[in-house]
C-alpha cells in the first residue's frame, strides 16, 4: 500500500506501508493491503505507521483520510512525532 500524510505547512511521509492506525472521528481503525474505500474524518489521536522496517507513531490533531485503490491520502490539520 502505498501512503501519502500531508500538513498544511509540508508533505510528512510518502512511501510504501504495511498498515496504518488512524483516529477516526469515531474511534481508531486500521487499514491494511486491499482495504475497502473509505473517507473518514480524523480525531485527536495518535496515527502509528507500519513499514516492512520500522514502526513510527505520530500524534495528529484532526483532519481527514481517504483510502481507495491501495492508496492511503491522509490530509492533517497538525502532526507531532512521538
């Protein structure tokens, strides 16, 4: 899969990924290799990103993600690694 973060200020992380933990509006949910398409808004919370190497955990204060395709677009309002 494939995921693009995107700030306002600058382009956080662009690469292949195993999965990802969101924070939805809603509640956390993860998505992996063929997930079904999905918009969702983003909480408060804290976004973990899975690649084959390394494990990279990010706080994220709202925003929005969509999935389609393979491809994970998240748009975030602010981000602060952990």
């Amino acid at each position: 899969m494939f995921l693009e973060v995107i700030t306002p200020d600058a382009k956080f992380f662009e690469g292949e990924v195993e999965s990802v933990t969101l924070p939805g509006a809603k509640g956390s949910f993860q998505v992996l290799n063929n997930h079904a398409p999905i918009i969702s808004a983003l909480g408060k919370g804290i976004m973990v990103i899975k690649t084959k190497d390394s494990e990279q955990r990010v706080a994220v204060e709202g925003g929005v993600a969509e999935v389609l395709d393979n491809k994970i677009s998240v748009l975030a309002e602010s981000l602060t690694e952990e």
